[in-house]
C-alpha cells in the first residue's frame, strides 16, 4: 500500500529503480485506488491509459505500507484476472 503527497492511497507492487538524477525512481505496478468510503478498488489512470505499469518520482510518495489481509486479498483477486 503506497500512500501518495496527494493523499491518494494505492495497492501497488512497488520496486525501485536506479536511475539518473531528477528520472522516476519508482515503479509501480499494476497499481489500484482504494476507495476508502466503501473500500473498492479501481484501476489506477483507467480513464487515461491501458497501461498497468507506473514510474513515479520518490518523492510523491508520503509512506508505504502493507496492507491487511482482507485488503490484500482483493488485491490479489483482481490482478490474477
């Protein structure tokens, strides 16, 4: 679970990358929002792109977290499809 500047939280695989100076270090991946009001998920920029992978700066990213196992679990369930 990733926790965004912008307060946006997203279930994510995340891994670092090395890269040059001022270039995205992280990539996310297949990344999706969670809905704390009724705790849904839904594919992260699905409006915008097909894409499922992410690279984001480091420094958009407020925390990172593991998520519970219910939350995990639904997760799991989606990117297995």
């Amino acid at each position: 679970m990733v926790v965004l500047t912008n307060n946006q939280i997203l279930i994510t695989q995340i891994e670092e990358v090395s890269t040059d100076l001022g270039e995205p270090d992280c990539k996310l991946i297949e990344p999706y929002i969670l809905n704390e009001s009724n705790i849904t998920l839904s594919p992260y920029l699905v409006d915008f792109t097909n894409q499922n992978n992410f690279m984001i700066h480091s420094d958009k990213i407020l925390t990172i977290a593991d998520p519970n196992s219910k939350l995990k679990d639904k997760y799991l369930s989606l990117v297995k499809e």
